[in-house]
C-alpha cells in the first residue's frame, strides 16, 4: 500500500466558492482517505491510500486534475 498526501491549489481567479464544490469532489475520488480546506500555499489537502504507485499517479492525473478549479497539485509520499 502506498500513502500520500497531495496538496491542491485552486486557480487564483477560480478560487472564490469553488472551495467546498472542489473539497466536495476531491473527497469522492476513491482512494481518498480525508480531505481538508486549508490556509496558505495550497487550498486543500487530500490524504490518500492507494495499493502501489501506478495508482496514485492516475488518482493524481486522470481523477484530481480533471476537477474543475484544480491549477496545480503536489504529492508528497509517507515512506513509513
């Protein structure tokens, strides 16, 4: 099993009530565990179990990226 958290920020112009619509949707992809609005560089994160990195990287590309709203996203692994 592979664990990851990935960062997601909103487009700048986008961002205004889109929040909750993308939390909304970031919290149906299957494989995410939460997903959380936050302060700062990024606007939500998603805590995610996937069963190897295959997974992930098509969770990230094909189902986060494809939200409307989503600019940029950044993943980080748990090694442990």
């Amino acid at each position: 099993m592979v664990r990851a958290f990935i960062m997601v920020k909103l487009g700048a112009t986008e961002y205004m009530g889109l929040t909750k619509s993308v939390l909304g949707n970031v919290s149906k992809i299957p494989g995410v565990i939460k997903a959380h609005a936050i302060f700062g560089r990024y606007d939500v994160i998603a805590e995610v179990e996937v069963k190897d990195l295959s997974e992930l990287s098509r969770l990230t590309q094909d189902k986060l990226r494809a939200i409307l709203g989503v600019f940029s996203t950044e993943t980080f692994i748990c090694h442990e």
